[in-house]
C-alpha cells in the first residue's frame, strides 16, 4: 500500500477566504494533541477493531458478500440498526490517515485490508451497500424506509472514507465503490429522480467532498437538491416530528438550531459546504445566522450541544440543565466540523474559538484517559446517587463503556483523533493563519515552521522559521476570546502587530533563523451565565486558557453542593502541575480555588426541600467554614471512581 507525497486535508476547498493545508503540510510532533493521536493509534483502534469485531459488523458484510441464506446464529444479521455498516466506515477514515504514517501495527493494516475486501464484495451490481437492507434475515427492502433506514448516511459516510483512503494512500479501491454507490444516488434522487431526503443528514458534505475529490457536478447538484428539499415536510414521519429531523421549516428560513443535535450540525455543517462551492451567499448568511443564535443560546460552556435525552435533542433557548446536557460526542465533531467550514468561509477567527472549546471539553470528554472507554452523552453534573448509564444502556459501567449497542461515537473519535493536524492552519494568497496551537510542524505558503508550546497548559507559543521563501506569507495568530492580553515578539523584540477579527498580524517579512514568539495571557476565570439559563442561575464555572474545569468528590472533602465560591475566589486561585492517574496527562493544570462550606442544616438535621421564605421555622443554615474547592479538567473527569462531578458551583 502507498502513500502519496501530497496528501489533501479532509476538507480541501479553495473556494473560501482562506484554503485549509493539506495533510501533509501539518504534522503534530509532541504535546496534548500529538499524545491524542498516538493513544488513538495504540489503544483506541485496536480496541474498537476488536470490538466492531465481537459486534458482528464485519459478520454482516460476510454475510452479505458470500450470499448466505441468515437462517442460522452464524449468518443472521447483528445488532439492530441499519447503520452498523457506518462503523465500519468511519474506523476506514481513521485508519487511512494512521496507515498514512510509520509504525501502524500489522492487525490495523489486517483489519483494514479485510473490511475493503468484503465491501468490494457485498456491493451490489447497481451500487447499492448496505448490509442491513442486503440481507437476507431482515425483512425490509432497499429505499423502503428513507426516514430511519439511514442507507444515504451511510452512503455519506462511505464516501468519506473513500475520499480519505484515495487522498492520504493513494489507494482508491473505496473511492470507487463509494462512486458507484453515490451515482446511483444520483440517478435515483437526483434532479429527474425521487424529491426525498435520508432522514439523518450526513450524506450533503460528503456529495460536496466527493466533488472536490472527483470535479463531478452531479454531486454538488444532488448534495444542493436535499439542502433545498428538506423542510418541506419531506420525511415521512413516525415516532417524532418534522422538528427532530429539520424538516418542518426550510433550512433557509430556520428560526434556530432545532431537532436531533447530530442531524442539525451534519446538516448545517453540508449545507456551508454547499454555499461554498456554489456561491451562495445567501445560505451562507443563513448558516452564520444559525451559528450565531446557537452559540449565543444553545451551547454549554463546554461547548456540548443537545440538552434533551429523549430525542437527543437540541433544546429551546437558554434550556441548558447541567444534569440532563446530553451533548452527545458526535455532535460535538459535528459542530466542529460546521465551524471550520465557516471559518474556512470567512476567515473569522470567532469560529475558531468554538471550535477549541468543544475540542477541550465537549469533545475530549468523551474519551477516557487510557482511550477504550468512551461517553455518549456528557453531562456537567453527576450526583453520587446516579445510576443512569451512558448511551441509555440498560447496565454495566456508571462512567464511559467500552462499546454500545449504538456505537457511532467510538469510530468517529478514531476519525477526528487521526485528522486533528487537518485542523491546525489555512492559508491564503498572502497570509499562513495558524489556529490551534501544538508542537507542530508546518509547511506552506512558502514557509517551513516549527512551533513548540505547553499549550493548552502554558499561553507561550514559540513559531522557529526553518525556511522562508523570498515571497513567503505573513503570519497571522488567532487570539482566544477569552484572551484580554497577548503580545508578540520577532526575534526578541516587541512587534506592534495590527489585531483583527481575532487575528494577531505580523507583517514584518520572515527568514530562515527567525524566531517568533506569541504570548496569550492565561488567568483563571470565573463564568457565569445568562440570566434566562434557570437550570445555572446563581452559580459560576472555572476556565483556564481553553479548558473548563470541573470539581470531583474524590479530590475535595466537603460535599460538593455544600461549596460556595465568588468571582474574587476564583480570581485567587492557585494552580499545580498533577496526574491524576497513570493514564493521564503528566503535567495537567489543576486548579484550587479558597470556597466556603456552607451545609444547608446543622449536622443531625434534614433541610426541607421547599422552605418556606421569610418565616420563623426556617431551618437557618449555620455560618460558613473556610474550605477549599479542588478543580480538574472537564475533559478529565470520571477517569477514577464513580463519584460526584460539578461544573457550575454555587455562588450562593
């Protein structure tokens, strides 16, 4: 198997402000990203291998391609949703970009040369894969169920892999099945065809990358088509309604991110792909609109996205309880991937922001430390009493689990773990706008850079100019919102470099032997929140640099809802360098702010749970004692036992 030299990003557009660099332009060389991707490599992959193995998603494809009848244990289909074969497909994603790089282990190159072959196989002649809908055990036929079948998501995916598979090995084996699949999609619902929608949007960005990848119109057309089809009342609905499958209003006419989070930020995310490569400037207004009421009303501080477990929902506005964030982790890459869609649009670093928000937290969470467990859901509170398990599963682990029964988070983690260089820098005609901060190595637009920082610990990043053509780019600096004081240095002297839509420009033209170094003050914070947020009113979060933090029981004596802390208690906090377990960062950021122990009876005594206000039988709470509060990163949390967990602490 090959590699090519020049290996493009899984999103390669220059139809934007600015053009993402290519895979092989950005490598992670150590740090806090970098250990992301090795731990994918040595520990993530191989244990989802396993378990996509143990699961039965390759048994359904072997079923499939040796034509077995499914009438006995062996053959019969597992598992009991028609998008398993999407498993498959993103752990393919992933792997392409790890087969892409020196020393992936014999079992992952295995694994991967075995999937390809049985979905070479079980493909039917007129293109058509999908294993559930192709075998012989279950009863349904293709394209009979477009609202739950899920066959143009998978379809999205496939295609995803394919694009991966041909861009980072040159190997275009997928490509070609996922073509074949994708042009009967288009002969069956393109503009002479069925004026339907899949009921879980996925399938738009990859039609949009499939072009990219291949330069044929008809894909753009049809990712167009179900942009513009959906909201129509398209979907014929059962269990939910329209709103769950953003199908009630025109995605134009959209009054705000609504619906099953996962298919909103898919859809979103598709639909800014679309704009771009059409130029229509009028949806993309419409997506930056979407974004904005989003963000400003709808996102946890952790930047999770969906605070209702019963449709995995998004909620209504400002409708954010800590207890019940569902934030599932496939909606926070979704929304990852809608922002650096809209960053690569307009080149605002405010997109950017976001995006490492939900990188940090929302995201990270949903792995555990040793990287074979993982969240569905990520709430920012769990009481000591909680015995709801993650991904609604009826027992076993209180914390992260080793698979699910629905298991689409795992293999999308492999999936964004393996491309997070894709995501560091863009470039335009003049300008290399560096992003995300790591120890990396970037090569483009004439430069040959080497950055080394403690990021996202330390607010130092140091940028070494290895090589510099005579016509090389400037450099731009994204500066955090949450940064109020940054400076940079050229070679040891103050620069005065212009700052613009988040950007910290240097103009000054660089050469081999330059140093420069950016510095982004990083204090602790203390966050509250809009008054219309009912469920945290009265309460405060603690960030540092990009990450949120969180109080655990095991690391405080006092019960956590007894702690009361203030914006002036934050604002004296210390910080020390721990690992909290053997599996955990070294050298993590802990934070310990001064707090007060306030129970809400004296000892021996049982608080009412609605006191009456302003009369004499109200117990009064006895005077605070002095106390401290023990912070760890959010993204760490539940790595030990199952205990008490708390963002937002009370104020009062």
């Amino acid at each position: 198997m090959k590699t090519t030299n020049h290996r493009h990003a899984a999103v390669d557009t220059a139809a934007g402000r600015v053009r993402p660099l290519a895979s092989s332009s950005a490598t992670l060389t150590s740090g806090v990203l970098s250990d992301w991707q090795e731990r994918n490599r040595v520990r993530t992959i191989p244990h989802s291998i396993a378990e996509l193995r143990a699961a039965g998603n390759l048994d359904n494809l072997r079923s499939v391609a040796e034509g077995s009848d499914g009438t006995d244990a062996e053959t019969a289909y597992r598992g009991r949703y028609p998008f398993l074969d999407t498993d498959i497909f993103k752990t393919l994603e992933g792997l392409a970009y790890e087969l892409a790089r020196p020393g992936v282990a014999d079992g992952t190159r295995a694994f991967f040369e075995e999937s390809v072959a049985l979905i070479e196989a079980a493909q039917a002649p007129d293109g058509y894969l999908n294993s559930f809908f192709q075998h012989p055990s279950t009863p349904k036929q293709p394209w009979e169920d477009l609202s739950w079948g899920h066959e143009l998501y998978n379809l999205g995916h496939l295609i995803q892999a394919g694009v991966a598979a041909s861009r980072q090995l040159g190997d275009d084996r997928l490509l070609a099945v996922s073509r074949a699949f994708a042009d009967l999609a288009v002969q069956k619902f393109g503009p002479t065809g069925d004026a339907q929608v899949c009921g879980h949007p996925e399938i738009e960005m990859a039609l949009v990358e499939l072009y990219r990848a291949t330069g044929d119109d008809n894909y753009l057309t049809l990712a167009t088509l179900f942009i513009d089809r959906r909201g129509h009342g398209t979907v014929d609905l059962s269990v939910f309604p329209a709103e769950y499958f953003q199908d009630n209003v025109p995605l134009r006419q959209l009054p705000s991110a609504t619906g099953h989070a996962v298919r909103m930020v898919y859809l979103a995310a598709g639909a800014t792909d679309v704009a771009l490569e059409t130029g229509d400037d009028e949806l993309l207004t419409e997506m930056i609109r979407l974004w904005d009421d989003m963000v400003a009303t709808k996102l946890y501080v952790t930047g999770g996205l969906g605070s209702r477990h019963s449709d995995e929902a998004i909620g209504d506005r400002y409708e954010l309880p800590s207890e019940r964030s569902y934030s599932e982790t496939c909606a926070a890459i979704g929304t990852m991937q809608w922002a650096w869609r809209l960053f690569i649009a307009t080149a605002d670093a405010h997109y950017l922001d976001v995006f490492e928000t939900v990188l940090y937290n929302g995201y990270a969470a949903g792995l555990s430390a040793d990287g074979c467990g993982f969240f569905y859901d990520n709430p920012l509170q769990r009481r000591e009493d909680h015995e709801q398990r993650s991904g609604a599963e009826a027992d076993g682990p209180l914390l992260r689990r080793a698979w699910f029964g629905c298991p689409c988070c795992p293999p999308n983690i492999i999936r964004w773990n393996a491309e997070l260089h894709d995501y560091l820098a863009a470039v335009d005609e003049s300008t290399l706008y560096i992003g995300q901060y790591s120890n990396a190595t970037l090569r483009e637009g004439g430069l040959d850079l080497e950055m080394r920082t403690d990021y996202p610990w330390d607010g130092t990043v140091t940028l070494e100019v290895n090589a510099a053509d005579d016509a090389a780019s400037t450099l731009a600096l994204r500066v955090p919102g949450w940064c109020h004081a940054a400076s940079i240095t050229l070679n040891g002297v103050i620069q005065a470099a212009t700052s613009e839509d988040g950007w910290l420009r240097l103009d000054a033209p660089l050469a081999a032997g330059d140093i420069v170094e950016l510095g982004l003050d990083m204090p602790v914070r203390a966050h509250g929140s809009h008054p219309y947020v009912d469920a945290t009113r009265g309460s405060l979060s603690v960030a540092r640099g990009p990450i949120v933090y969180c109080a655990e029981q095991q690391d405080n004596e006092v019960n956590l809802d007894d702690l009361i802390v203030s914006a002036a208690d934050v604002h004296a906090a210390t910080t020390s360098r721990v690992q909290l377990t053997t599996d955990t960062p070294a050298d993590s950021v802990l934070v310990t702010i001064p707090a007060l122990n306030v129970p809400p009876t004296s000892p021996g005594e049982t608080a009412p749970l609605y006191p009456e206000l302003g009369t004499p039988s109200r117990t009064v709470a006895p005077q605070g004692t002095a106390a401290t509060v023990n912070l760890v990163p959010y993204y760490l949390w539940g790595n030990r036992d199952a205990r008490a967990m708390r963002v937002w602490l009370r104020q009062q």
